[in-house]
C-alpha cells in the first residue's frame, strides 16, 4: 500500500474520531435541551415533558424543556436549526413541521435537509364530531345533511391538519361547508356551544366530550380505528379512500447530528415512551405509541410532507 494511501486512510480515522467520541460522551457533558414549537399544556409539550422526565431519569442527565411558541411551530424550528449539531439540543414539534413548509410564504426551514427525524412519539387520528342532538350519526348522513342545508364546520386553525382533512373531506364528498378556524383549545367546544354544526379536531380534547355525551363521533381521520374509541368508523369504512390522515408528535435534531447519538436519541426517547405510566397517560388522551427507528420515521416524514403539500395546494390554504 502506499505511502499516501496510508495517510489517507489514516486522515480519514482521524476524522471520525471526535465523532465516534461525541456519540461515546452524550450527554455527559451538559444538560439536553428540548425546544417545544408550542405552548405549555399543549398536546405537544405533554409529550415532551413526559418524555424528558424519563429520559433524565435513564441518561442521569438533566433534560430541560424550553417552551417556544409562534408561528405554528416555526419559531423553534427555527431556532433548533441553527443550535450546534452536538444532541444536546432537540426540537419537539407536531405535524405542522410537514405541513408549514408548504403553508407558510417562509417556514423558515426545509422540512427535509435542516433536521434529522430522530422518533416519532405518538399519533392520533383526526375526529369529526356533531353536537349531540344533530340529526347526522354517520359520514354519509352529515354529507347528506350539507347538501340540503348550510353547514359550519370548527377547526383548530387554518392549515392544521384538521382543516385539511375536512377540506380533503369536501373535495371527496363534492359538498360545501363553511371552514370557521378556532384556536386548537377552543375548536371542539364550537360543536358544544352550537356555534358550528361540526367540529374537526384532534382526539384528545374531543374524548372527554364524547363521553360526557355532548359530542357524537362521526368518523376518525386514521386508515384504521383507534383503540381510544374502537367503536367509531374510520373515513376510508365509510365510502372516502386513501385517509390516513394523524396528528403525531415526535422529535428531531439539527442536521449534521452524527447518527451514532441519533441511534442514542431514539433508543432512548422509545425507552421512555414505553414506560407504563407514559404510555398509559399517552392513550388516555388518545395517542397511539409506535416506536420506530429514525430510518423509518425519516421515511414517515418524507411522505407526509408530500401529502400535506398536495393537501394544502388543493385547499388553496395559507398561513394569516
């Protein structure tokens, strides 16, 4: 072999060192911050504190949980992308990081090249509701019912996914109804209050209105049913294709991350999630936990930003 061949190789080793040292060191060195691209209380930020909580407690490691909000996310994608490549700095976000991309004039980032997905925490399905009393008890009732009299419909903002699915909904069925955007806390009571004939929303504060009996389940968003509400059809059951439409909640981390602390990330981001007491606090608001690898969740998310882009070009949708 010679001798600049073996100098090449051994640049090259040299190289990946303080790599294969950082991944061996994380997160020894300081404390792991987790940037939350929404407010306290949020379904999102309940998912990361329970997770920091777990994962602190495993790593011997502060984990610190930094609330962001703004801009559906957009401020702490921000933010998250241009903090060092070190994993010591992880962005906690929904599905509105595929989603803003296209809905925003400036996301402020490429949902593709500026992070690396690093786990996908929990997903829920969409859930359309009626008030109780509506004369609607399933899909087909309620497209029925739009086409003979003038219909509204709640959402937890425009160009959240549960406007989209609705708008997909629409365009399926050949209907009109009218889209009132609510802030997210806000969208399920419109349905309640009678401000709206309908609401679309996430799951988790759709539950305990339904069980309450103020709210009947019209269809969830998901390809399958969800273990919260096993009795109520999914869209595809009843007569729609191809939904498969969820609000998930994961993590990811600045592009550059090596994938060894990447690998170190997930493996213990899906420890803390299958502790018993997350995962039982995760389903009772509705969540389903799946642990994957990043290879997989990076493939999750490529496809997801290609749907919610198609979605958001034929809502015509745009972010205020």
């Amino acid at each position: 072999m010679g001798t600049s061949v073996m100098k090449a190789l051994a640049l090259a080793a040299f190289a990946v060192l303080p790599l294969a040292a950082a991944a061996q060191e994380w997160p020894r060195q300081k404390p792991v911050q987790v940037v939350v691209g929404f407010a306290p209380s949020s379904s999102t930020d309940i998912v990361a504190r329970l997770v920091a909580q777990k994962m602190g407690e495993s790593l011997g490691q502060s984990v610190i949980v930094e609330n962001k909000p703004g801009a559906g996310g957009n401020i702490a994608a921000q933010q998250v992308k241009r903090a060092a490549p070190d994993g010591y700095t992880l962005f906690a976000t929904s599905v509105a990081y595929a989603v803003n991309p296209s809905l925003y004039a400036n996301a402020g980032y490429d949902a593709l090249k500026d992070f690396v997905p690093v786990a996908l925490a929990a997903s829920a399905p969409n859930i359309i509701t009626v008030h109780a009393s509506s004369p609607a008890t399933n899909l087909a009732e309620l497209v029925e019912l739009a086409r003979k009299q003038p219909l509204a419909y709640a959402s937890s903002g425009i160009g959240t996914t549960t406007h989209l699915s609705m708008e997909r909904l629409k365009t399926a069925a050949k209907v009109d109804i009218t889209h009132v955007p609510y802030q997210p806390a806000q969208a399920v009571g419109a349905a309640v209050a009678g401000q709206t004939q309908i609401s679309s929303t996430s799951m988790p504060p759709a539950i305990p209105q339904i069980k309450a009996g103020k709210l009947r389940p019209i269809a969830v968003t998901s390809a399958q049913r969800s273990p919260a509400l096993p009795d109520v059809p999914t869209m595809n059951e009843q007569g729609m294709k191809n939904f498969d439409d969820l609000t998930w909640i994961a993590f990811f981390a600045p592009a550059g991350t090596s994938s060894d602390v990447v690998n170190r990330m997930n493996a213990e981001i899906n420890k803390a999630l299958q502790q018993p007491e997350v995962r039982d606090r995760l389903v009772s608001l509705g969540f389903d936990v799946k642990p994957s690898s990043p290879a997989e969740f990076s493939a999750f998310v490529r496809e997801e930003v290609t749907k919610w882009a198609q979605a958001v070009k034929d809502s015509g949708a745009k972010a205020e």
